[in-house]
C-alpha cells in the first residue's frame, strides 16, 4: 500500500508512543439546531518517551472519533487503535496509517474509524517535526510556494431572505476589508443544510448571489456552496445556467456526493467547475470521485481524508488528472494549520477554506489554539517555520470546554 512518512536528511531520533488522550471539546453556547461542527471538537494529543507532544484534531462527532480510538479490539480484524499505536516508533507514519487501516477493516474501512485517524494521524506528523525542528511541510518534502492563499469562508445569519441576503452581503465586505482576494459564501436557503430551516425559492439563490457578486466587485474570487441543494443534475442546471455571470470560481457540493454519475452529468454542462469532497474518507471514494465523477475542484479535509499523509495522497492523484485542489477545513487553527502544511507541499492547491476568526460565530475556532499562520495584508499567508504544525493550544480553553 503506497503511504506516506516523513522525509528526513539523517536517522530520526529514537522516539516511542506512550500515550494517546482524546478530549471532546464542546463550545458550552452550542446550538444543536445550527449546521456547523465548528462548535465541537476532538483534540487528540499523542505522547512520547521523550516528552515531545503532538496534536491533532479530526471532523466527526466527537464522542464517537473518541471511542473509534479508545475502543478495545475483540479480534484481528477489529483491533484497538490505541493499542496499535502505544510502543510504536511515530517516525513511521505511513507503517502505521497502514497498521491501523488493515486493523480495523472490520470496524469502519471509511467514516467515522477514518476521521478518528485522521487526528492521530495528524499528532504524529506534529511530534515528528517537534523532534527534528522541522515544520510539517519540509517533512513532507520541502515547499515550493513562498504563499498560499487562503479564502475567507463566510456565514449567513438571520431568519428572513432579506436578512440572509444582506449578512452574506456584510461579511463579503469585511472579508474584503481584511484583506482576502478570495470568498466562499454559503447560498443554502433550502434543500438538507437549509439555514434555519428556510425554504427558499431557487430564483431567491440566484439572487443572493448576484447581491454578493454586486457587492464584492469583479476582481474577488467567489465561490459558492449550495450544500447539497439539490437532488438531481437537471434540477440544478435549471438554475445555474443562468449564474456564468457571476464568475463563480466553482459551485461547491450541487448534489449528494454520492451521486458520482449525475456529478459528472453537472461537470460536463454546467458553466463554473463543480467542487466536492468534504465529507470523504480515503484516497477510493477520491478516486471514484475524480474518475466517475469527473469534479473539477477535490476538496480533501485533513481531518477526514485520513490525515495528512491520505489527503497528500489525494492531492498527488488529482495533479495526475489535472484536477484542482482546494481543501475543505471547518474546524479550529489546528486542522487550519494541518491544511496549511499540505498546501505549501501542492502546487495545484488554489485555495485553503479559512474560516476567519473576526467573521465566525464558532468560539472554539477563535479560542482554542494560536496558530502561526499570518494572513497579510495582500491576502496571502507565507511559509510557516515553527517546527510540527506550528499550533499552541491553549490548555485552559481545553479544561473549560471539554465535556469527555
Ligand atoms: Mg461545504
């Protein structure tokens, strides 16, 4: 199996995994009616004989990427991934996603067993670079980019269509203000992800688009997520003809995932590149989203995919097909930071999803770890240097927050 571990200059220091704590973290103003996991968390801290630490974080419901973890094994195609990993050297990273893959094929070869490895996964790549003073992306072969660019992922708010309408249209603003040349708003008045449980017309879409587009000028990148919106190609191609207009830079996730054909369908006749891939585990569902699929834009998620080395994995397959790369991140500055760490390593990777601490309602994003990322005022974020990813998590937001 082709996986991927940390290239280093010379032997990696003698390091063994002692311990894995898994924290489930819950913002205590969460509201379960709002679609956002930014409001939990998973932090996964790997611990060492050497007493190097590492972080990571994974986007699944939290009580069950714990248990995915901690759980016993009963047999040996259910193993536990805790105690796959306790005595092991962390330098092998891609030995142990291998481990842990075959391990525990029996209990969940993709979902919630994948995104709960995608944390531990993460904290590895984390203690290795703390070990050699390196930052993730120069384990992962060295950075050919100086930048990367993040794009301001942004909410609406409100109840009403006016009052969606017009948020969408403010946060554009700000998020141009601050600097970003790049936004991603969500128009999802309807369909399973509806806000607020708004039902919409498709034409009122249209029109929040067209607001935004107005609203930002010609010169910022605008990209749109529908979430899911709706259920066939011709639905929605019905409505998004008429949008080449707005420029989109892509449409993001139109139809269920699943619908691989009925994607390829959108990516042959629509008029903006098709984007998707938030919600997949592994390098196969990528794999069919691509080939069957046929999607534009790949949208690996860091804490999912199957950590980072699964989600360079990914990225490798789609500079093969020509394929687009802007990684999906929902969560706080230590998947933001994970996310960062892959984009310096991929050339093809346009845009990293950045949710803006000064525009998002997600209080663990804001609180619970400073990352080293800096985003300058010409809306680009330079080469990180601190060793590992980079994060400090602040313990006191961890204590108050966790709930398991
Ligand atoms: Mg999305």
């Amino acid at each position: 199996m082709h996986t991927i571990s940390p290239i280093l200059d010379r032997d990696p220091p003698k390091l063994r995994i002692t311990g894995i704590d898994c924290h489930v973290l819950l913002a205590p103003d969460f509201d379960p009616t709002f679609t956002s996991s930014g409001q939990d968390s998973l932090v996964v801290v790997v611990h060492t004989d050497q007493g190097i630490d590492g972080i990571g974080e994974c986007d699944v419901n939290p009580w069950m990427a714990k248990a995915c973890i901690e759980a016993p094994g009963t047999h040996t195609m259910g193993l536990s991934i805790k105690d796959m990993l306790i005595g092991a050297d962390p330098f092998q990273i891609g030995a142990l996603w291998e481990k842990l893959y075959l391990g525990t094929a029996m209990n969940g070869r993709r979902g919630v067993v994948i995104h709960a490895m995608s944390a531990v996964e993460m904290a590895l790549w984390d203690v290795c670079g703390k070990a050699v003073s390196k930052p993730v992306h120069a384990l992962l072969g060295g950075s050919p980019r100086d930048h990367i660019v993040p794009y301001a992922s942004l909410q609406p708010a409100g109840g009403r269509f006016e009052e969606y309408r017009d948020a969408l249209v403010q946060s554009a603003l700000k998020a141009k203000t601050l600097g970003f040349r790049a936004i991603k708003s969500e128009v999802t008045m309807n369909g399973p992800y509806a806000h607020g449980g708004m039902r919409e017309s498709y034409d009122r879409h249209t029109e929040v688009v067209a607001a935004v587009r107005k609203a930002v000028g010609p010169d910022m990148t605008l990209m749109i997520d529908v979430q899911y919106l709706w259920s066939d190609a011709a639905t929605c191609l019905s409505v998004v003809k008429d949008w080449k207009e707005f420029n989109c830079y892509f449409l993001e996730t139109p139809i269920w995932s699943d619908n691989v054909r009925e994607m390829a369908t959108l990516v042959e006749q629509a008029p903006m590149p098709i984007a998707c891939g938030e919600w997949l585990a592994t390098r196969y569902e990528f794999e069919e989203l691509m080939d069957v699929g046929k999607v534009q834009v790949a949208q690996p998620d860091v804490g999912r995919v199957g950590g980072i080395g699964e989600a360079k994995i990914v990225c490798d397959m789609a500079a093969e097909r020509g394929r687009t790369i802007v990684p999906h991140c929902w969560k706080t500055g230590i998947s933001i930071s994970a996310t960062a760490h892959l984009a310096f390593v991929t050339p093809h990777c346009a845009f990293i999803e950045y949710l803006p601490p000064q525009l998002c309602h997600e209080r663990l994003r804001r609180e619970l770890a400073h990352e080293e990322l800096v985003l300058r005022p010409d809306g680009t974020i330079p080469l990180p240097a601190k060793p590992g990813l980079g994060v400090e998590v602040d313990w006191d937001v961890v204590k108050r927050y966790t709930v398991a």
